[in-house]
C-alpha cells in the first residue's frame, strides 16, 4: 500500500470513462443544474495524473438529485408515505388512494406540512423545499404552515404533522429546530413524522435517542460507508489495490494548501458524503464539490439556491 498518493495501473481509461459518462448525465438532463462549463471549470482544479484520477473518484462517487428527481421524490412522501403512516398509527384508514386524493382536494385537516427553518436570519433549504413541495403534489398552499401555526392547526383537527427538509446530516439542526419550536404541548393530540429527503445514519439515531416521539422517515438513507474516504477492499482508498485512505486524505488536504477557508474540507461531521439536489449541496458533503474561492477553486454545484 503507497505512502504517498498516486494514480493506480489504468487511471486514464477509468478517468475517461467516468467523465464521459459525467457529460452524458449533464448532456442529457439528467443532471439538470450542472452544465459542461461548471464541470470543465471544476475538472481545472486538479492537476497531473494523481489529481485527475481523484476528481474521477468524487465525480463516480457523486450522486445528483435533479429537479425532476426531488419533485419524484416529494410525491412519494404525499402520495406513499403519509398514507401509510396514518393507516400504521391507527390516525385513518384510506382503503384507496382515491380517497386519499380527495380529502386532500377537499383541504382536509388531517395532515399539515412544517418546513425546518431555524431561527439565524438566514434563508434556509427547507423553505425552497416546501416551495418546490407543493409545486411537486400541486398542492393547496394550505397544507404547508410555519412552526408558530401548529398549535393552531392542531385545534382545527390536524392529527400528523409533517416536517419538511431536504437533508439531516448529523440530526443536531432538526434537534435545535424543536427546540426553538416545543413540541411537548402537543404529544397528546398530534403524531410528529420528519420526512427529509435524505437522511444520514447518524442524524437517524441521533433524533431517535433524543426526540423519540417524532418518527423520522427519509426517502433516501445513507449509511457511514458512503463516506468518500471510507476504505474498501483490505483497506485501500475505492478498493483501487494501491493507495490507503490516509494517503488519499493528505492528498485532499494538498488541494486546499492556499485556500483561506479550510473549514469542514471534509464535511460537517467529517461525513465526506458525496451527495446533492439541484437547490442545494448539505455541507456534510466534501467542500471540494460546492467550494468556490476566486483564483483557488471552482465549484461544481451550489452550496444553495434561493
């Protein structure tokens, strides 16, 4: 296993490989919000065989939830998962997703949606979230309400609440969002389901531990070993038979030798996930993906969107 990081045995036809797949993906749509221009510009980060070769592993790493995909993403959540979760919590009984359809029509109480903002005088993802929400289901903007109304929608009959959220990485921002916003009022009268569209481990259990009263069901779920530094066959970094994850890790670092914002290089919570939606990049991912630093890195995707 090398000291030092280098390009195994056959890197430039697997460096061609990923990137002409990556152009596909960009060419065709499926990667709608990217543009040649942004990957050509990300691709000049990396230099000599040992850079292009890593930049091949973060973009065959790289998973990109497009527009259409979130809003897929966000029917799931109406159309299956809220259902399902009224039907297993004995809140109601729909025999057909007509009916369903129906009392959601009709403005039924039953169920309404909560973005998690927090508090800081930011714009927060979960905002564009349950705009492109309610864009996704056609959705009455009834059903989605801010945290300071739900104790008013809880009197008007509501039984489940939602809360919305593209991603929980480590669970502490959701943690600091119910306690800005109290929940215990209301246990008695009302089911709490977080449904982010992707959701770490760790935040999974961590809310579990710490908020056991609120159900938390993400459509995409991503375990420690997504990790990009996370060591593969006998150790080696991606399984490629040369290099060790520490080596590639000084690699990474190198990269960012001359940049002024070296903060969570690896991700908040050191996650190193490789992982973003058209509104947004969670910044569990490496910085590598949404750093933009003029003279010193071009960025891939945007750390977010308004």
């Amino acid at each position: 296993m090398s000291s030092e990081f280098k390009a195994p045995k056959g890197w430039d036809s697997y460096v061609s490989s990923v990137i002409d797949k990556t152009r596909l993906l960009i060419s065709l749509g499926i990667w709608e919000g990217i543009d040649e221009l942004d990957l050509n510009r990300w691709l000049k980060n990396f230099k000599g065989q040992e850079g292009k070769y890593f930049s091949a592993c973060i973009l065959d790493a790289f998973t990109y939830r497009s527009k259409k995909m979130c809003h897929s993403m966000m029917r799931n959540i109406l159309m299956d998962m809220v259902p399902n979760f009224c039907r297993n919590n004995a809140i109601s009984n729909f025999e057909t997703i007509s009916e369903w359809k129906n009392r959601l029509s009709e403005g039924d109480s039953l169920v309404r949606f909560v973005p998690v903002n927090i508090m800081d005088g930011r714009v927060k993802s979960a905002t564009v979230v349950a705009r492109n929400f309610i864009e996704a289901n056609d959705l009455q903007q009834r059903f989605v309400q801010q945290p300071d109304a739900i104790g008013r929608a809880i009197e008007n009959g509501t039984k489940v609440i939602v809360f919305l959220d593209d991603f929980a990485g480590s669970g502490s921002q959701f943690l600091r969002f119910i306690k800005e916003n109290p929940l215990d009022a209301y246990l008695e009268n009302v089911k709490f389901l977080y449904a982010p569209l992707c959701a770490h481990i760790d935040a999974i259990e961590k809310i579990r531990r710490n908020a056991p009263f609120v159900r938390v069901i993400p459509i995409d779920r991503l375990k420690r070993e997504h990790n990009f530094f996370s060591a593969c066959s006998r150790g080696y970094f991606r399984g490629d038979g040369i290099n060790s994850v520490e080596s590639a890790k000084e690699y990474y670092l190198s990269l960012f030798e001359n940049s002024s914002e070296r903060k969570y290089l690896f991700g908040m919570s050191s996650q190193s996930l490789t992982y973003s939606f058209f509104m947004s990049t969670p910044n569990n991912n490496l910085k590598a993906l949404y750093h933009n630093e003029s003279g010193v890195w071009n960025r891939l995707v945007f750390r977010g969107r308004s």
